[in-house]
C-alpha cells in the first residue's frame, strides 16, 4: 500500500487514488491526419517497462486532481510526483 | 488423578484464581495467567493433537506463536469456535472449552492413527503422484481428499462478536517488547517521537523476564529484575502508547503495516458480549523498529515428534513463569548452552534432570559447570538416535557420534524420561523484516539468516539481528538507536553488563542415526509431517529450487508457515545438494505472521455494511408499495411492483400496457446528472459527443453518445441546455462516476484551456417520469400555470416550473415513445413530488412502473441501452445510428477511431430487430443466432441482446447483433437452443410507433 503525496493534499494513503496508466501520451492535435498506423500508435500501445516508468494518478478519493508519478514498477519505489503540465524530472 | 506439576507460585499467575475449564470433554483447573498450554502441562497433559498425515500423538512443544502442534479447536459447537488456534496462546478462562484436531474418535484412540504404520506409501509428493490416473476418477478421490484434508472445523453459523479497524501513524512502531524493544520505544518516545509499541503476548518483556541465568546481570542486578523496573518506567512515558496481545500480520512497504489487535479473547463468555474481539490496527509509521527476537530451533533426529519432546526454552518458560514442570524426569538434547539453564532452572525447583546429552565435545562457561557441580550427569558427543513411548515419551536411546558428526558409534544407552528439552540454536525472527522488501544474507558462523539490504525506513534491533548476547544486544542497540533517530545520548550508555561467556556451538542439521534414513523419521515439518527422508527423495526426484521442495514436500505450509523447521530443510537441502545455504536463499515469508480471523479482516464491513447501496428519495414509496427491487451500480431500483400475487411476467405486461394506454409513472433518479458551467461549455459537449451542441438553443434537449478513444460507444442520455454557460448532462445510471471521471481526465490533461467546470449533482435531484397519452393532464393538474401546449413546451425542450413552492425542472424527453416528462426537484422532495404525481394521476389509473417495464418499453422503440445492447465493441454506425455522428466537426472523442480499416469492416456486428416466427417464443437473452443449422462447425452470427413479450404488439419482439446484419432485413436465420432451433426473421429493431406519432400524442 503506497503513501502516495498528492501536489495538491499531501500524503495520503494509496487507496484513494487511482491508476492511470504511461504519462505523456498526448492526444494527438489533429487526429483526422494521421495514418491508421499513427492513430492505433496513439491508441493502444504502452509501454509495461520493469523499472522506471511515467504514469498517471488520480487523487480519485480526495481532490480528484490527475498528476504524474514516476515510479520503478520493480521495487515501487516512487522517485517523484509533478502536476499535470509540468516536465518530467530528467531520467 | 492426574498429576499436579506447579513447582513455584509465579508472579504472572494468580493462585488465588482457580479457572476451570474443559479439554477434550474432560474438566481441569488452571489459573489466572495460564494459557491453555500451561495448565494442561500442569496437569501433566502432554498428549493434546494428532499430526496431519500420519496422525502421530502429538504434544504442546512450545510457549508461543510458533507452535506446530498444539493447535485445538476453542469452544467447539459453538458460534465462536474457532479452530488451528495455537493452546500456547490461547489464555485460560471460566468455561473455556477445547478439543483436539484431525483425530476420531478421539485423541486418545485415533483410527488414522494407522497412517503411521503405512507411511511407506506416503512419500513426499504421495497425492501428486497417485491421484493423476485415470483422469476419470478425480471426483472419487476429491471425495475422501476433501474428507481428509483440513485440520479444525470452521464455525456453521454466523459470528456474533464485533470487529473493527483503527488507522494509527506514528514515528517510531516497535514491533517486540522483550528488553531490546522496551529500551527502543523508552528512547523513542523520551526523544519527543510519537512511539507505539506492540507484542503479541499479554506481559511485555519477552524471554528476558523470566532469564535465570544468574550469571547473568545487568547493573549487577539479575536482567529480570532490571528489566521489571524498565517495564514499570515505560508505562508512564507520555508519547509511548503500549499495545499487548497484539500481534503483527504483515509488514508492507511504505512502512504501512497491519496488526490484530486482540481484546476480548481472554475473557468470559459473557464478558465478550457487546465488546469488539479484535481490532485491526492499519499502522503507518515513519520509522519501523523491529525488535521480534528470535525462536529456538528443534534438532533433527528420529522420531523427535513424541508428545513430552519440547523446546528447551519453552520448558524454561513453563517453569519459570507459569511456576510448571512439564516433566518428573527429564532430559536435555542440546548444541548450545541455553539447555543448561533450562536445566538449572528444574534443578533449583527440585526437579529430576536425568541427563544432558551435548552433541559438543565440551563448554567451560560457568552455567555448564555449575550443572556439573550438580552432579547432573552430561553426555558430550553424544546425540539421540531413537525415542520411545507412543503417547507420551518414556525413553531415549543415545549413542556416541563420530568425529564429523555424520554417523554414531559405540553402544546404545537408553535413558529413561517424560520429558526431552531439545536445545538446537536460536534462529532471528526475520519474517516482517522480509515482507517489507527487505533482503536477507546468510550469516556463516552464527548459522543464520540475518538483515542485509533494508528497503524501508527502518532497524532491526535484538535476537532478530543475530545479537543473542545480553552485551552485544545493549551495546548494538544504543548504537543503533543514536544513528537511526539521530539521538547523542541515551541512558544505555551507562548501564553496566556482565554475561556469561560460552559460545562454543556446533551446528548438524540432521543428526544420524544407527538406523538408515530410510527407517527413521526424523521430523523437520511437525506439522505437515515433512520428514528429512521426504526432503532427500525430492532432491532425487530432481527439484532444485526451494520453493519447489517446499511445495512438493508440503515443509512449511501448515498454519505455523515452518517456524521451527524451516531452517533445518534449507540446511539439510544445501547439505545434500551440496550448495552454499547463502546461495539456496530461503522460502518467501508471507503475510500473516500468525493466521488471521476473517472477522478481523473484514471489520465493521459486514451485513448492510459490506456493500454499500444507494437508493432514491421515493424508496419508502416503493418499498411501502411492494415494489421488487434490482441492484443498478449500487442503487436500488425499483424492478416491477407486483399486485395481487402476479408473477414478474404479469406485472410488466401490466405496467408496459398501462403506461401506453393511459400513464405510467417511473422513479428516474438514479440517473447520473452532472452540471456543466464555464464559457467553453459548449465547445467542450462538442468534443465529447458524437453530435453538435453549440446550435442549441436555450431550454432545449439533445440526446448526445459519447464514445470512447477507440470509437466504441461508452454512454449516452439527454443533456439540457439552461443558459447560454450552463448545461446539465444525463448519464446512464451504471456510468455516471465513471462518465465524470472521463470528462474531468481530458478537462485536466488534453485541454486544460477550456472554461469549463464540471459537478456531479446526481444525489441532488429526485425524478419523476411521468409518461403516456395522459401524462400532459396530469401534469397540468399538478402545474396548473404551466402552458403545456406543443408551441410552448414541445418535445426535446425544458421549463422552469414550480410545484407549489418548490421549484422544478421539467424536461420533455422520452425515453418510452410516449408524450412524456422528466420532472426534478430538490432530493428532499422527491418523494412528495411522487405523491402529488400518483394523486393527481389516480383518475387515469396511473400505474408505476419498474425498470423492466422501462426496458420493455424502450426495446419497443429499439432505443439502446448502453450496456446491454452494447458491450465495449460497438461503434455508432453498427448501432445503425449514423445519425447521431456528426460529419461537419472537425473533431470529437472516438472521430478518428470511426475511420479505422477494422471499424470499416462491412461484417462487424451491428444492431437489428429480431422477430419470431412464431410470435409467442420469447428469446432467451444472449442466445447465439446462426443462418446455417448444418454446418459444423458453426458459424456464429451474434447474439440477442434484448428480448420481451410486447403486450403492446401481442407479440415476441427482440434485439440482436448481427454480423453484416444491416444488409440482412428480412432474412431468415436460427436460434439454436438446447431442444429446438427457433426460426427468426431480421427486422427493423424500431417495432413500435415508426413514425413517432405518439411523443405529441
């Protein structure tokens, strides 16, 4: 059970958030301009890395605010939280 | 009469409070203090279980949580029994009842006990390799396997005691309060950190309280007496909370950990009544002390199971803190010192020691030679080979054992014994060190697996870092303490102690015989009756890894997880295999550390409160009307309403013709409602619907479908515009939370610039829908000022209205085909809107209906319902609703995915009415529909998806998916059902009012 510090709450208990798969993944501007290939690239693939992953969290239980997690999925050690918007800490 | 073993009045008992208390159907007396284990033994009651496989006669071993074999069933009969409960723990009370396990007829006279004689065909891996074949047989085998496997009989009625959970965080958790755990929270906590110390016994100070080795001292007081002080001290520290009887489960990461609290088990029947059990302590601490000591080891040899066979440790525990000898004769097997003052402690109460067999050439510390000056006779080099004695043990049988310890000379001594103290080393209680992450290395010398890689926040302090020595464990500890919570001095810097140096140690871990292997049992699991020959044949048969002997040979998967044992496997694996044990590693600990009741478990989240359920202001309405109710999400929604005794059939063909015939009245709150305001509310219903919005006028209805990213309709319902900023959306009543979720994820993430907030205001109003030809008058008689004509209200539009002085919003949507309003009020009046509207409606015969009538009604129409008629994988076109997709907007959730070569596909499954051939054969839901009967194998076109008897058509009417099925109107295909195939023709899945004449009817 993480202890996860929400940007905006502070530590809470992983419970009330959610899981919301790879961070970064923009929905694409213009989507009627792609290929199929470029669409279903968009659309379903993620990345399932052991190690250091960007994902997305929602405070689901409490603020309802999404932000970003980096965390190693082999330890689920978290290494950093940043808002929505904000750049990722260098790898 | 059985005998009576008190040797000494002990401060933990309370002899002026006789317990009584019945084992077995037979009455016995304890006292206050005693647990189970205890008072049996001073009954001279060794004989208390028979083993799982063999069911060997099997007695109390040890003191603690780690017993294998004395485990009973508490009260049995009753609601509260309980069974694999450990009589080591278990506190004596008034009428306490227990009985023995996994024996018939009795304990005593137990027929399975002929196992024993026929375990040469039960080898390790006995079911794997005889119930394989034939394959047919399995069901007859499950039969007896079932019949005899499991150990206690679970409770058959409903538990009466209450549990609870309780969150606590806190600085510094010890988990331990022997003397290491004790001086840590005393530290802890007088350096200002908010400290909790647990222990799973009732007494804190762990072994060292009851430390008789009075060479031994600590200040030059004896470590007991110096630590009744500390004890007494701690009690009194502010930001120290002391939980006993506590015992911790299970050490996750984050340092979130749980722990059982136990409050009422020790006490009588009719004080547990109205009183929580347990409480399940959900602990997150900043810092983690680990202070759980270490348990003594067995030593391996043959037959080493016999009831009367017990730790040394143990045996020094019952005497010198339950003031019980647990035998008249006894004999110590030992490697290590510790025997030693076990002994010295019988000795000193008058009890006969026979003799001590040391599997060492000698020891010079002072305890050894003061046995000596006893004149109790010590046999060095020498090791069990044999024992005797089928319920209780009258003998050992000892011989010499050679120089590398691999065999055994000379001639056999038998000695003759009711009890055998065995003293095999002491291993670290590591086992939430490692739930936590953390990782192990094996200590070469000391012969044990100690805390290398810490992986949270936290030290591991005392016998569970493999400090066995008063001297080691003060000094480590300061240091410890000082580093990890950054403290310059604490009050251990001065304490002076002085120990008794021994330490010469020999470790075998499975000690010969003068009988080959294959002729002993030497058991290493007690429990599952895991022998060391069970070990070495799975070796031979070819398992390698740990984890595979494990399972193959059933070591260590009884309810005590091997806490004795295990050690002794992994070395007698690594000594075979001829691998390192550092390399082997160890079986993974899990959670819990003692088994946990499910009570405990589930807390307070039983009966109503296990799941929750929502339900709408008009319940009591329908509930007082008799109304059958169906669960939608967590609601509770009125199903149908049942009058006179009519089956479910009779009551929606009721209800479907009444609410086309004249008005039907149904209770729409659940819908999920969400409020949208912001000066981009618009843009923002155009990006998440398949349809344009900002064309719509102020007080007019759309009906909207959003999809998903991949094109696939994920919900739809009716959204209001209310002012030029301000909208509010219907949802499905299943997808409401999620629905908000989605839109509140691409408000924050995909377009943050957007002016738009977004309120969940579900709860916030109840519905009513009031539909068919008579709604508009009974809305009129309600509203009387309201101008109801088609020019001012027509369909598709919404008012503002009042209902007297409550304030209503009233929608003109439909979702029946019928002229019909949705009107909202505040939740408060909900059900007082209900009233008015079935009082108002009487002269009609206004009839409410339930939500089977709603989807009877709505499949008449062909309306979809989210969910049931789509599955994740159905796009708007093959819904056949082409209409609804926007081509001009640039732009929408899902567009893209409408233009892929697979969502393109001419042969997706699309939506289409079905209609029976013959009009009385209702379609079962989810029925596959086929066009060929005799192919094979067949090809499955689809399925039904919504299938009613139409009392307004007088006949079977249905909605199917369809492979192609656009292009496939009028084409006959087959049902194919268990007895008959049903012939069926595809139809327009609109059956009723094509033209829609009846919405201003």
């Amino acid at each position: 059970m993480f202890l996860i510090n929400c940007p905006y709450c502070g530590e809470r208990d992983q419970q009330e958030f959610k899981a919301g798969g790879e961070a970064h993944i923009e929905r694409p501007k213009q989507p009627t301009e792609l290929s199929d290939d470029e669409w279903a690239e968009y659309l379903f693939m993620r990345k399932n890395i052991k190690g250091v992953q960007f994902e997305r969290w929602n405070h689901a239980h409490g603020c309802r605010k999404w932000f970003n997690m980096v965390r190693d999925t082999s330890n689920d050690e978290i290494k950093a939280i940043y808002k929505m918007g904000e750049k990722p800490p260098s790898q | 009469m059985t005998k009576n073993l008190r040797v000494k009045s002990s401060e933990y008992i309370d002899e002026t409070n006789r317990i009584s208390f019945k084992f077995n159907g037979k009455t016995y007396h304890g006292f206050k203090g005693d647990t189970l284990a205890s008072a049996l033994l001073a009954n001279d009651v060794h004989l208390v279980g028979r083993s799982f496989k063999y069911h060997r006669p099997r007695g109390i071993m040890t003191s603690g949580s780690e017993e294998p074999n004395a485990i009973v069933q508490v009260n049995p009969g009753t609601n509260r029994t309980e069974p694999n409960v450990r009589a080591t723990e278990v506190e004596i009370y008034n009428g306490l009842e227990a009985s023995s396990q996994n024996c018939w007829p009795s304990v005593e006279f137990d027929i399975g006990g002929i196992n024993n004689f026929l375990s040469p065909f039960f080898p390790a891996g006995f079911y794997y390799k005889t119930f394989m074949w034939p394959a047919s047989f399995w069901e007859k085998y499950e039969f007896f396997i079932r019949h005899s496997a499991g150990l206690g009989k679970s409770p058959t009625s409903n538990d009466p005691d209450i549990y609870d959970h309780r969150n606590i965080h806190c600085d510094v958790l010890v988990v331990g309060a022997g003397i290491s755990g004790i001086l840590a929270a005393k530290n802890a906590a007088k350096n200002n950190f908010k400290t909790l110390l647990v222990d799973e016994k009732n007494e804190l100070g762990g072994s060292t309280i009851f430390e008789n080795n009075e060479f031994n001292k600590i200040d030059n007081k004896t470590p007991s007496e110096w630590l009744k002080k500390e004890i007494e001290e701690i009690k009194g520290i502010k930001n120290l909370e002391i939980k006993t009887r506590t015992s911790v489960a299970a050490y996750h990461q984050y340092n979130y950990l749980l722990a059982r609290e136990n409050l009422t088990d020790h006490l009588e029947t009719k004080d547990k009544t109205h009183k929580i059990r347990q409480r399940l302590l959900k602990i997150r601490a900043k810092k983690v002390i680990l202070a759980t000591g270490a348990l003594e080891r067995p030593l391996i040899f043959n037959n080493n199971d016999r009831p009367g066979i017990m730790l040394s440790s143990a045996i020094k525990k019952y005497s010198e803190f339950y003031g019980v000898a647990c035998g008249s004769k006894n004999v110590f097997f030992t490697n290590n010192d510790t025997a030693y003052e076990s002994a010295m402690s019988l000795y000193n109460k008058g009890i006969n020691i026979e003799a001590i067999i040391d599997i060492r050439d000698q020891s010079e510390s002072k305890i050894v030679k003061k046995v000596k000056e006893a004149g109790i006779k010590i046999y060095w080099s020498h090791t069990v080979v044999d024992t005797a004695g089928y319920k209780r043990l009258n003998s050992v049988s000892i011989m010499k054992l050679s120089n590398d310890g691999t065999s055994v000379t000379g001639s056999k001594i038998s000695i003759s014994c009711d009890c055998l103290g065995v003293a095999g080393g002491w291993t670290p209680a590591v086992h939430l060190y490692t739930q936590s992450g953390s990782k192990l290395k094996f200590d070469e010398e000391k012969k044990v697996f100690l805390p290398s890689q810490n992986k949270s926040e936290q030290i591991s302090v005392g016998a569970c870092d493999g400090d066995f020595k008063l001297d080691e464990i003060i000094k480590n500890l300061n240091q410890k303490l000082k580093d990890n919570l950054n403290i310059k001095e604490t009050d251990l810097d001065t304490i002076k102690v002085e120990i008794d140096q021994e330490n010469s140690k020999r470790n075998i871990w499975l000690l010969p015989s003068d009988k080959p292997l294959g002729k002993t049992k030497p058991f290493v699991d007690y429990q599952n009756d895991a022998t060391a020959k069970d070990i070495k044949l799975a070796l031979r048969e070819g398992f390698r890894s740990i984890e595979h002997v494990k399972r193959y040979t059933t070591t260590g998967m009884g309810t005590d997880q091997g806490k004795l044992g295990n050690m002794h496997a992994l070395g007698i694996i690594a000594d075979t295999a001829g691998v390192k044990m550092g390399e082997l590693g160890t079986t993974t600990f899990r959670p819990p550390y003692t088994p946990l009741t499910f009570g405990t478990i589930v807390g307070r989240n039983v009966g109503k409160f296990f799941d929750i359920f929502r339900r709408t202001p008009m319940n009591d309405w329908h509930v007082e009307n008799k109304a059958e109710f169906e669960n939608v999400g967590q609601w509770k929604r009125a199903w149908y309403y049942p009058i006179n005794g009519e089956t479910m059939h009779q009551a929606v063909q009721r209800e479907s013709k009444a609410a086309r015939e004249s008005a039907g009245i149904l209770d729409a709150s659940t819908l999920g409602k969400i409020d949208i305001q912001g000066s981009d509310a618009s843009e923002f219903l155009n990006r998440v619907y398949t349809n344009a919005w900002s064309k719509l006028a102020i007080g007019k209805c759309r009906y909207g479908l959003m999809l998903n990213e991949d094109g696939m309709v994920y919900d739809d319902g009716v959204t209001t515009r209310l002012g030029e900023n301000h909208y509010i959306m219907t949802t499905t009543t299943g997808g409401a939370a999620n629905v908000l979720g989605k839109l509140e994820d691409y408000l924050q993430t995909e377009w943050p610039e957007l002016d738009v907030y977004l309120t969940s205001v579900t709860d916030h109003y109840a519905t009513a829908s009031l539909c068919g030809p008579n709604s508009k008058k009974i809305l009129k008689k309600i509203i009387p000022d309201l101008d109801l004509s088609d020019e001012n209200f027509p369909h598709m539009s919404f008012k503002e209205a009042k209902i007297g002085n409550i304030k209503c919003r009233i929608m003109r949507i439909s979702f029946t085909g019928e002229h019909s309003y949705e009107i909202n009020v505040q939740a408060s009046y909900g059900k007082d809107l209900w009233e008015k509207c079935i009082e108002a409606g009487k002269e009609f015969n206004i009839t409410p209906y339930g939500t089977e009538t709603m989807h009877l009604l709505r499949a008449e129409k062909g309306f979809i319902i989210v969910g049931q008629d789509t599955d994740g994988t159905m796009t708007p076109i093959d819904l056949q609703m082409d209409w609804i997709v926007s081509k001009k907007k640039y732009d929408f959730i899902g567009k893209r995915s409408l233009y892929r070569s697979d969502t393109m596909r001419e042969d997706r499954k699309q939506l289409v009415g079905l209609l029976t051939d013959d009009p009385n054969i209702v379609l079962e839901e989810g029925a596959q529909i086929v066009s060929e009967l005799n192919q094979n194998p067949v090809k499955m076109l689809g399925h039904v998806t919504s299938s009613y008897f139409s009392p307004n058509l007088k006949k079977s009417i249905a909605l199917a998916v369809v492979r192609g099925g656009k292009d496939m109107m009028g084409k006959k295909l087959f049902v194919p059902m268990e007895n008959k195939n049903i012939n069926v023709t595809v139809a327009n899945p609109v059956f009723y009012d094509e033209k829609n004449e009846r919405l201003n009817a």
